[in-house]
C-alpha cells in the first residue's frame, strides 16, 4: 500500500505538490488533488485507490496545460493533442481533458476554423488553396473545414484578395523590366494559393469578349 512519507509545494508559474512515497518515488500532484484526496503524510491508500488518484490527477494537468496552451491563442484540437505530447502528457490524459473542455465550448474546431480565417484574411489574406492547406495542417477534418470554408470566403472575396496582392506586388516592383515582372508576380500569386485562372484574370491575359 502506497504511503505518504513527505508532501512539499513547489511555487513557481504552476504551483504543484512533490509527493514523496515510502519507497522514495517522488509524484507531482495538482493542489486541487492534494486538497481532494486529502493527501498528507503518514498517510497510506490502497493500490486501487492510489492508481485511481494518479489517473484523475494526470486528466487534471492535462487539462491546466491545455488552458494555459488556449490562453496564448486560439488552438485545434489537433494542434493541442500534439503539443500537450510534446510536453509528456499521454493520451489517456489528453483526451478526457479535451473532453471536458470540448463540453464548455473552450475547444471548439468549428470555432476554430472561424476565428483562423478570419484573422489570416484580415492579416495575411491568400488564396483557398493555401488557407485549406494551412488548416488541414492544424489537423481541421474536410468535413468541418469544407461548408465553413466556402461560407467564409467567397469567391468574389479571394479575387478581391488576389488583386490587393497583386497591386501591392506591382508597387513594389514598378521598377523592375515588364515582363520579368509579371513572371514574378505570377510565381507569387501561385505561392499565395492562387489558381492558374485566377491568375490570369489578375494580370490581364484572359481576352476581353
């Protein structure tokens, strides 16, 4: 049976309690688990009751560490899965995390897509092409990404968009020779997730009817 032999607070940016074990294992637990459980020394539990408590705990920090992940910007779930592993956090812990926090709203993918869209073509606006491949990266289904995608950017805006690059392209090469210039521009608007006929329409090759 697991004993308590020493229980110390570690301060810090994340305050948690080392807990020392009679066999000298030292676990870190969140305060709200010490405060629960009511893990002081001297005091023993069962193997059961002790895993249990270890389970609950880990979902716990699972949870502190996603928050503090969300409070920076806004995340994927995706995008969370991956950093909370990075940060040692197992998937028996992530996932009932995002659980909770899926249940109030503060992990949301649909909310997420929204937001993201929003912000790039507010800030840094490309074609569909790049914007779908950037949030496909983040780990956003097709199935959720596709009917917001086609309902936060129109077509007309992405042409709209397509010639503000284009402008601020021509701006700033208004010195370079003409046709090296338009081979540039037409590598840029590629990069920028463009399509060919976009494109074109852009630089003026399509012929007027």
């Amino acid at each position: 049976m697991p004993k308590i032999t020493n229980l110390q607070l570690r301060l810090g940016r994340v305050e948690r309690f080392i807990v020392t074990l009679d066999d000298g294992q030292e676990l870190v637990f969140t305060p709200e688990s010490v405060a629960q459980f009511s893990i002081t020394p001297s005091k023993e539990f069962s193997e059961t009751e002790f895993l249990e408590i270890l389970k609950l705990d880990q979902i716990r920090q699972a949870k502190d560490q996603a928050m503090r992940l969300l409070a920076l910007r806004p995340h994927s779930r995706s995008e969370l899965i991956r950093k909370m592993r990075e940060r040692g956090f197992r998937s028996e812990a992530i996932d009932p995390a995002l659980d909770e926090l899926e249940k109030l709203n503060l992990v949301n993918d649909e909310d997420f897509v929204k937001v993201f869209i929003q912000n790039e073509l507010r800030l840094r606006p490309v074609g569909r092409m790049l914007l779908r491949r950037k949030l496909l990266e983040r780990g956003i289904l097709p199935e959720i990404l596709e009917p917001l995608l086609k309902d936060l950017y129109t077509a007309e805006q992405e042409m709209q968009a397509a010639r503000q690059l284009s402008e601020k392209f021509r701006r700033t090469h208004s010195e370079e020779n003409k046709k090296k210039s338009k081979e540039k521009l037409v590598r840029f608007l590629q990069g920028k997730g463009f399509t060919w006929e976009q494109i074109r329409e852009v630089i003026g090759l399509v012929p007027e009817d």
